[in-house]
C-alpha cells in the first residue's frame, strides 16, 4: 500500500501528494518523511517471503503488484561476537551491512529510492557521494535502466569511482567534499530534470535504510539495549528510529527502543559537537579530515532528527580517533573474521569508549559495519 503523504519531518504536517517526486519540504527545506496508514504485517507472511528488505513491502513505499528495482539487498546477517564480547563484558553483535549487493548498506536506500523515482517518471538520477552511494545508485540504476550521474570528490579512492564508472554512470570529479559535490549536483538536477537522491533530499532512502530495524527486531525478537551507528548523512540512524514506532503499531514491539550511540570520527564530528552543546542543529564541519570516508561529511541535511532521536533514545554521540577507529577495524577483522570497514571500526571504537567511561548494557549492543574494507584504497 501507498503511502498517506509526505509529512515535513519537523512537525510542520506539510501535506503533499505522494505521486509528487517530492524533494524536501517546499516551506523550510527539511527532510520529508513518508508516513503510512496502519501496516499490517503478519509475521507468517514476512517469514514465508524471501529474506531481503522487500520482504517488509508493507511498510515500503511499492504498490501492491509493483516489481521493486531489486539486486536482492537486505536479510544481511546478525552475528555474534564471541571474542568482542568477552572483552567487553556485555553481548556484543554486529550487523554485516557489508553483505550487501555493491558491499555497504547503500543499496538498501538506493533500491527504495530507484524504485519509486522510475514509478513516478524520473528520466535519470543524479546524487552526490563519497564513494558507497554512489556506487549504489550507479548498480540500481543500470538495474532500472534509468541514465546516473555521479559528483565525487576528486580524491575519493579510485576504486569507487571506478565501480560507478563500470556500471554506466556519468562520474564527475569536484574539487572539495561531499558538500561541494552536493551542490553540484543539486544545480545538475535544476538545469536536467535528473531526479536528485541526495541524502535526505527525497524522502524514499530513508525507507530503504530503515528496513534495517524490522530485521533486527525479527532476527533478536525484540529491541536491542543499544545500537551503536557510524554516522555521516545520518539517514539510517533516522530511518531505524522511524521504523521502531512503526514496528510498535503494527504490533511487533512494545514501547521500549534501544539507546542509539552516533560515532563520527575526531576530524569530522559536527553532530558531536551538536549533541554535547545541546544545540538542535549541527553547525558544518570546517576543513573536515577522516580516512572513514562515509563519515567525512561536514554537514547533515537530517542533523535535528538525528539529533532528536539520540536524545529522546537516551543515547549519546561520540568522536573517535583515526587511531582508535583503525585499530578497532582491525579488532572486528582478525578476532571476528568480519569484513569491516573504517566506519564499522569506529561503532566498536565507540563501545570502547562508552564502556570505559562507565556505561553498562543489561541487553545486546548492536554495532553497525556499514560496508566492506575492499571498497578503499590499497593501504
């Protein structure tokens, strides 16, 4: 089923149509989230259905007889961390999203996002990325047969400008950050009508992301204590606080959620910043300088919602080092055999850090591996 409308995500019940290829709120420039009527979601039938995202079609932005733009993503393991936990004296596991089509939990986002942008007519896509997005979005639009246009930064590593290169895209190099490549791409989509997936700029990867909650709440039965989450553009974060309230309608979880922890890395930390000051909205990160390159992102289009779902969650944000992430990453890889990036280093780096500042889990703590180490440079 459809979604209702498209509401401002800052309470402002801005109602749009949702056949529009909405972009942000036309009022003040804010996220737009997709709200729904009341899901109904039998676990019979989610179980009998293959083990991917589209699984959960009910609470998707798809109709009923549509055919996702799919490449199977999602139903991405939940392990055990044995040598993690016993080092940490709590339960500690970790949600692969580098087993994901393209390695990284992209794909969930970009696979909503294509989906609804080819019902609704786009003629081609365009978004800025690090790297990950973009190559997702180049993969699920050679799926769609939609043209992709691609802005990188010029030193984002070749080997993930050359997998958007090798799935068809249109990759443009800029000079800067993700920011300046944002903009970019913003000024594409006005002069060529391509539709921008940006992060936060249209309401449809939030949806894929958020599907990452409904399989942890399937695969624990139930809430963690904690989730630990690399964050950058912060959409997944925002996503799985979303999906929590939508679980408990559709009658899957009662009223608790778990404490969500956002991990950004010393040298580009602005929702850190944000959260310790008690400041609703995040000032742009001058000069920012991570190897973690999804966290190198000076500036989040969704930075009060994140921030409102740390604290409304009892969580935190945390900085951590190059030093402390890399070491981390290389803890997940040789006592886990997980194949961890930088970010997924940082989520453990932070439980690091949270554990000896003196917090204690009666439950699960969940880090997140947002996507593989093969997709980075040669070190």
């Amino acid at each position: 089923m459809l979604p209702s409308f498209l509401e401002c995500s800052l309470d402002a019940a801005h109602r749009l149509e949702p056949e529009q290829l909405a972009t942000t709120c036309p009022h003040d420039g804010a996220p737009l989230l997709v709200r729904y009527p009341p899901i109904s979601l039998s676990h019979a039938a989610v179980a009998a259905r293959p083990y991917t995202m589209w699984r959960y079609r009910e609470a998707l932005p798809v109709d009923a007889d549509e055919e996702p733009v799919s490449l199977g993503e999602g139903g991405t393991p939940l392990l055990d961390a044995p040598r993690l936990s016993e080092r940490a004296q709590t339960r500690v596991l970790v949600k692969d999203e580098a087993q994901n089509p393209t390695a990284s939990f992209k794909a969930r986002g970009m696979s909503a996002a294509v989906t609804r942008a080819k019902r609704l007519g786009a003629p081609s896509l365009v978004a800025p990325s690090a790297g990950n997005a973009g190559g997702a979005l180049s993969a699920y639009g050679a799926r769609a047969g939609l043209p992709v246009t691609v802005f990188l930064p010029a030193d984002t590593p070749q080997i993930l400008i050359e997998e958007c290169r090798t799935y068809g895209a249109d990759v443009r190099l800029v000079d800067g950050l993700i920011d300046e490549a944002g903009r970019r791409a913003a000024a594409f989509s006005q002069e060529t009508g391509a539709f921008n997936v940006a992060t936060l700029r249209e309401p449809y990867r939030i949806e894929g992301k958020k599907t990452m909650a409904y399989e942890l709440v399937e695969q624990l039965g139930g809430v963690p204590d904690a989730i630990v989450y690399p964050t950058g553009g912060g959409t997944g974060l925002v996503g799985m606080w979303k999906a929590f309230d939508e679980l408990e309608r559709a009658g899957w979880i009662d009223a608790r959620r778990p404490r969500m922890y956002s991990v950004q890395a010393e040298g580009c930390a602005p929702i850190v910043r944000a959260f310790e000051s008690g400041a609703e909205k995040a000032a742009p990160w001058e000069d920012a300088q991570t190897a973690a390159w999804g966290l190198r992102v000076p500036g989040a289009l969704g930075d009060r919602l994140i921030l409102r779902a740390l604290r409304d969650s009892g969580g935190a944000a945390l900085a951590v080092s190059e030093v402390a992430l890399v070491d981390a990453m290389a803890r997940m890889r040789t006592l886990e055999g997980i194949d961890a990036a930088e970010e997924g280093g940082a989520a453990l780096a932070a439980l690091d850090a949270l554990l000896a500042a003196g917090s204690r889990f009666d439950g699960p703590v969940v880090l997140f591996n947002t996507g593989s180490a093969l997709k980075y440079a040669p070190r």
